[in-house]
C-alpha cells in the first residue's frame, strides 16, 4: 500500500477565494471544496479531475460555488451537513440569476445545480465514515458558521482540512478546539491580522455608534453577508430597541438555520430576535424601510442585492452612515467604498456622503489564534492555503512543522 499524500490545489490557495483542492493516498481520491470568487465576472478554479468523493466544508461561495459544474463532467457525492446542503441550493440557483442579470454566462444550469443537490450525503459532526479500504473521515464542528465543519482523514496519517474555522464564540455558534493530526491544512484569511478586540466590545462599539447616527436623525446601513452575519446582526440588535428592517437573501437563509436548529448556539435566541425584525416583502417595504434606524441586507460586500438600493436613496445623506462588519476582498464595492468613499452603482461610480465606519465582526480565526491553533494540532507539516498573505505564518510556524505554501496547479507529495 503506497501512504503518499500527493495534493493539488485548484485555486484558493494564494486568495481568499476559490478554494478547491484534490488529495489522493492509498486507494482514495477526494475533492476538498470546489468554490468560485464571486467578482464581475467571478474567477473559477482549474478543471477538477474524476474524484470519489467531494467534501465540503461549508457553505459559502468561495468553497462551494463551482460545485454544480462537477455535475456537468463527472458528479460525485458530496459529503457536507443537510444545512449546507440547503444554503448552496439557494446560493447556487443566485448565481445563475446573477450571471444572467450581469450578462455573462453562468459555467453550470440549473439541472446541474439540482444533481449536486441531489447527491449530497448529509453528514453530522462528530460522526464518521469508512473511505477506500484503509481511511475514515471525521467531522468536526468548524465554529465558522451554522452546519460549518473541519475534515479529518484518519488512516497511516492523521489529516486535518480546517477549511475556515473560528476558536471563539459568537453569537450564532461556539468556537472550536485544535484536533491532533500529522498534516494540517490550515486557512489563513486573517494572517497577518489579529481581532484587537474582544466580541463584546466590537458589539458595544457597533451598538454605540448607531445610537449616534440615529441620534443625528441618520439610518445606519449594516450590509452584511446573507449565511450567519446577517443573523447574527440580528443578535446583536435583539435588544436595543431600535426599529430594525431586515432585507435580502438572509431572510431565506434564517429559516434554514431554524429548521436545523443543533447547528445553533441558540436557536430560542435567534427566534426572539427575528421576531423584533422587521421583514422587508415588497417594494412598498422597502419604502417604509427607509424610516428606520438601521437596515440589515445583504451583499455583505455591496456588489449587488437591496443594499444598493438603498444607498441609492442615502448616498447623499451625511447623517446616516454604512456599517461594515465583514471582510471585504480586493476589488469589492465595499472595498471601493473604504479606500475611495465611492460605489459602484450597476457600472456607475457614485461618491457617498455617508459616514463609512468597519467593525471587526471575523468568524475566522485571528493571527495570533492561527498559531497557537496550529502548535496545538501538534502537526509535522502544515499547508498553508486560503490567504492573501501566507508569508506571515511561515515564519511563526516554521519551529512547529515543516511548512508548504503550495502554488496553484502544483502537486505537492507531503
Ligand atoms: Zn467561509
Ligand atoms: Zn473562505
């Protein structure tokens, strides 16, 4: 029997994007993630090879969004939890309408996002399952988002694929604890940067600052990704006694995270808290909208969806104000809108007079969290992946294990 790890990364290994990569020991191959950049137009792994199996970590695009094409060449079964299962149905079906509505072509159809739902073996953390004649693959909790997980692979080596993971709790679920292994696959999107701040404060600092801008007679304006930050807002304003409208595809995704409730931290919470929420339907709510103190929609990084819409309207009020709380990638409209006070508005370039402000609101790991992660995991050799800037862990890490920073395409025998 030949041990061998040999890997390929796809695409996500030198960004915070795209993420695909293959793995093949003994007698097994496997596709980890097959994601996209969302982006006009989004950029797409290499082509995937025949595999056995996909895993999939969770369900945001860059680690899921590429997944239906596989069903257009040679499918497999997907192994990821029945919530994921669930969010990259929905997600998958957007970006079709997207391309369609941006007038590109959409690399995968509709039939093709219908067979990847289809062959999807939803999976539970804490379970397990045999792989090939000699492996077997444990889930953990990621404590990335709702349903998110981390890989195991357990056969002559112990295997660890982190996709993106979080060690603290936040409102929506409870952070994660290293896993013992020999190779650990580790991201990097927050290398280089540490969270400064405890979660309390950031939620205080945000929840300050609106009382500011409502204060003023402004509406803060909080884009925000539509899987878990757009709840966990939600969480945060449960109690502030503000009148808050909730827009966008997050709406569809909160009914996900309540019928898979063991996903949650507390599902009576986010209940309690949606029910305070105000639901935006319809162009008419949309207009009532627009009286509130603070507007929760989505795309998290202003690309598309409500927010625009709204920014519209508010672009030249400098009492109200955009509240970031996710991470903006190279290139986004939010980006845009830190670095220059500008959106783009469907191919227009608009200046915004609201105040612009950004909380640290990651559900990844920090940079000092990445190390004391990786020297807990006890590893021989770590991959560094899914980071704009893996320098920045090779040197800390370079005690603890042997380091790979692999390039695209490049097949690495670990
Ligand atoms: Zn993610
Ligand atoms: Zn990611």
């Amino acid at each position: 029997m030949n041990n061998d790890v040999k890997i390929q990364f796809l695409g996500g290994v030198e960004e915070v994007g795209r993420l695909a990569m293959v793995l093949e020991t003994g007698d097994i191959k496997l596709l980890f993630e097959y994601g996209m950049s969302p982006g006009k137009p989004p950029a797409y792994p290499l082509p995937a090879p025949p595999v056995d199996l996909i895993l999939l970590t969770h369900a945001h695009l860059d680690h899921s969004g590429m997944i239906p094409w596989l069903f257009s060449q040679n499918g497999q079964k997907i192994l990821t939890t029945p919530l994921t299962g669930e969010i990259i149905n929905l997600l998958h079906k957007d970006s079709i309408k997207i391309a369609k509505s941006e007038g590109y072509a959409s690399p995968y159809s509709s039939s093709d996002v219908n067979e990847a739902k289809k062959n999807i073996i939803p999976i539970e953390p804490t379970q397990k399952r045999k792989i090939g004649h000699d492996w077997e693959v444990l889930f953990h909790s990621a404590g990335h988002i709702p349903g998110s997980l981390m890989f195991e692979l357990v056969g002559a080596k112990k295997i660890l694929f982190t996709g993106d993971f979080n060690v603290v709790d936040t409102r929506v679920v409870k952070g994660i604890k290293p896993v013992d292994c020999d190779i650990l696959f580790l991201e990097g999107t927050y290398a280089g940067r540490d969270h400064p701040k405890k979660r309390e404060e950031i939620e205080k600092d945000l929840l300050d600052k609106i009382d500011e801008i409502v204060k003023r007679g402004g509406i803060a304006i909080l884009p925000a990704f539509a899987v878990s930050r757009s709840q966990e807002l939600a969480l945060v304003l449960r109690n502030s006694g503000y009148n808050v409208w909730f827009d966008g595809m997050g709406k569809k995704v909160s009914k996900m995270f309540l019928k898979h409730q063991r996903y949650l931290r507390s599902a009576e919470n986010l209940k309690k808290a949606l029910n305070k929420i105000n639901l935006v339907h319809s162009d008419q709510g949309r207009k009532l909208a627009l009286k509130a103190d603070v507007i929760i929609t989505s795309s998290g990084m202003m690309d598309g969806g409500p927010v625009l819409n709204y920014m519209g309207k508010l672009k030249n009020d400098p009492k109200s104000a955009v509240l970031l709380t996710g991470y903006q990638v190279p290139e986004s409209n939010a980006r845009l809108l830190v670095d220059k006070g500008k959106l783009d508005f469907y191919g227009v370039k608009e200046k915004i007079e609201c105040e612009v402000q950004y909380y640290d609101f990651s559900a990844h790991a920090g940079h000092g969290e990445l190390i004391e992660f990786a020297k807990k995991c006890n590893p021989e050799k770590i991959v560094l992946m899914h980071s704009d800037n893996r320098e920045a862990l090779v040197e800390p890490l370079k005690d603890v294990a042997e380091v790979y920073s692999p390039k695209t395409g490049e097949v690495v025998e670990l």
